[in-house]
C-alpha cells in the first residue's frame, strides 16, 4: 500500500520538530511512529533535506521547474532535429 506523499514543506517542519525531539531525549523510532513514518523515510529525509530551511526550499523549487522547462525544450529540438535529418 502506497503511504501520502509529504510536500518538502512539510519535510523540512517535520525535520525541525523531529529534531527538537531528538534533543529532548526521544529516539528515532519514537519520532517516526510520531509522524507516522518509518524509520528508513526518516532518514531519507534527514539525508534528502536536512540542511535545507526555508529560502533554499524556494529556490530549489524553482530550479526544478526551470531544468522541467528546459528538458522539455531540448526534447522538442531533438525532434525537430530528428525530421530535418530525415528529410535532408
């Protein structure tokens, strides 16, 4: 069964607040089952977006929409390239 996909928002608050537990004596176990994850997400995510705060998560978002844009207009000129080749 597929869990819910987390927005990196919600990552990084629960990063936050997981780490704040940390600090007050739980183990990663107990902050996972908090957040209704496991303990392997946790650490992806720790892995994933642990340096990551607020202003870099915007930043990060909007490289990934530009590189969306871009891969696409590369893939469209190799079409285009493709049928003129084609057609010489």
């Amino acid at each position: 069964m597929k869990g819910k996909k987390h927005t990196p928002e919600q990552v990084i608050a629960k990063l936050a607040e997981g780490d704040r537990m940390l600090n007050e004596g739980k183990t990663v176990g107990e902050v996972a089952r908090t957040f209704g994850i496991t303990e392997t997400t946790w650490h992806r995510w720790k892995n994933t977006y642990g340096g990551i705060k607020g202003p870099d998560m915007k930043r990060l978002k909007e490289l990934e929409a530009e590189n969306r844009k871009l891969k696409i207009m590369v893939a469209e000129l190799s079409l285009d390239k493709a049928m003129l080749k084609e057609k010489a």
